[in-house]
C-alpha cells in the first residue's frame, strides 16, 4: 500500500523535527505538505531556530511531489494548524498529520493508510490517531478500538470530517446544554473537566485548535480510532513546547510497539471502559497529578507577568 499524503506542522525544534522528517523519509509518501509558522516578534532568537527548522526539511530525495506553505509573521497555534490542516485537505481529500513532536513508527503510516481507505465513506468514523494510552490487547483479536477521543499525536482524518471544525467554538453552549440532556457523560468530573476546557478556549487563555476539533467530534457523534499498540511517541514535552511543559512526564506516550497485520474489530460500538481510562489518565489525572498541574500553571502565570 502506498504511503498517504503526509503534513508536516513545524515551528522552531530543528532537532526533533528532523526526527520526524526522518520517519517521514523512510515512509517515502509521494505526496508531502510542509507548514511551518513564523517567529514571534518578542522572540529574538526565533528568525534563526524557524530558518534552521526549516532547513531540517529540505533533503527530500525520494519521488515526492513537495508543497510548502512557509508564514513569515507569527500567527499562533490555533489560526497556524488549523488553517495548515485546511490548506492540506483542501488538496488532498484524506492524509496524514504530524507534528514537529510526534515521531511515528512505519507501522503507523500502514495503519493509517488502511484504515483511510477503508472508512472512507463512512460518516462515523472522524479520526485516526496513532498514540495508545490505554488498551485491552486481545479483545477480540482486534488491532484498534472505537472511541469518542480524538488524541493527536500524530493522526490521520479526512476533508468531509475536518469541514465539521468549529474553530470558534461558536455552537459551544448548544452542545453543552444538549449534552446535558441527552445524558452524554460518563461521569460529572468529566463534564466538568470538559466544560471548563473547552470554555477557557473559546475565551481564548487556551491558545489551541484541538479541543475544538473534539468538540466538533462529539456533536457530529463521530468516532475515532485507537490502535492498541502504541504508534507514535512525543518528543515535545520540556521547555520548548508550546502547550506540554511538563519535562519528563510520561504522557509522551508508550514506546513504539510492533503493529502486525492490521486486524478490524468485530463490532462499530465504542469501547466505553477505555474511554473511562482515557479520560483518567490523559485528562484528570491523579490527584498528585493535579497538584503539580495546578503548581505549573501558577508558576507559569507568575513567570509571564514577571
């Protein structure tokens, strides 16, 4: 099978993102996006971090056609990636999204591939992702799970799911109060958790675009996929990250693990106690977790004024 389109999302890690460039070179996709966002003004250093960045990406010597979308002014996480995924669909139909911190395994451009071509058409399916957190090997013999999270660390989606995107997170409050109604949580800590995420991006002291995309996710009802073996690591966490500082956390993900054949699960249903899991270990953590979480931000808050 041949290597899907791949977008590649940078910004100033020339080290890791030569990494990921390197999984992408042994992957030889014949089509590949590049997109990179600018320095920031404030940021003296970053003109030289952005143009080695760049320079990281520029041995493509395979058959590949190459299309970059390079900015020269800094535009910020949220407007920068969203609109580079567009830019990319747009184009494309269906592909694969890495960013400069999310290294896959070959395993993951095969599991993507396939499971592109076979959810095609299938409205449910809105993702791909390529990280595991939690899994249940042997159920059914099965390769990946269905689940209402969407991590990504490196996916894969298609044009008629992205167009759901609500960026602005204009429908938010609808979706609130119909999920209220029609019993959607799994828990009150989780639509507590999720309230307030997803309110503090729309009023924008969260600078992301991938709580709107889970957002969207949900009141379209779509599903993602999960690989039970892990596919993709991330390489961002430390002080050079944009939203995961915590140097040393283990939410990077698991080692990269052998896929084997691509096995489909039986049935289409969610699996509904992995997605109790996810939601503890990658979003409420445990309370010590809390704690530092909450000590992080403080400092954080107290660094930028200072």
């Amino acid at each position: 099978m041949k290597t899907p389109p791949v977008l590649l999302i940078f910004f100033r890690r020339p080290e890791q993102t030569a990494r990921v460039f390197e999984a992408i070179r042994e992957a030889r996709p014949e089509r590949l996006f590049l997109a990179a966002d600018g320095p920031r003004a404030h940021r003296p250093e970053e003109p030289a971090q952005c143009a080695a960045t760049r320079a990281a990406v520029g041995a493509v010597d395979w058959p590949c056609e190459v299309k970059t979308w390079y900015r020269e002014a800094n535009a910020g996480i949220r407007t920068n990636v969203a609109e580079a995924i567009t830019w990319f669909l747009d184009q494309v139909g269906e592909g694969i999204i890495l960013e400069d911190d999310c290294l896959p395994s070959p395993d993951f451009f095969r599991f993507a591939g396939e499971n592109l071509e076979r959810y095609r058409t299938d409205e449910r399916v809105m993702q791909i992702c390529g990280s595991s957190f939690v899994s249940r090997p042997g159920t059914e013999g099965a390769s990946y799970y269905f689940s209402r999270y969407g991590h990504n660390w490196g996916w894969a989606t298609w044009k008629r799911a992205w167009d759901h995107l609500d960026l602005a997170l204009d429908t938010l409050e609808d979706f609130l109060r119909e999920a209220r109604q029609a019993g959607f949580w799994d828990s009150a800590k989780e639509e507590l958790y999720w309230t307030k995420m997803f309110r503090k991006t729309r009023d924008l002291p969260i600078d992301t675009w991938d709580y709107q995309w889970t957002m969207s996710l949900w009141r379209t009802g779509g599903l993602s996929i999960y690989p039970h073996q892990n596919l993709v690591t991330n390489l961002g966490f430390g002080d050079l990250a944009s939203n995961t500082t915590e140097a040393g956390s283990t939410k990077g993900g698991r080692r990269p693990e052998a896929l084997g054949p691509v096995v489909h699960p039986v049935a289409g249903f969610r699996d509904r106690v992995l997605d109790r899991r996810s939601f503890r270990v990658m979003y409420w953590g445990t309370p010590w977790e809390r704690l530092v979480g909450k000590v992080q931000a403080l400092r954080r808050r107290w660094t930028a004024r200072g």
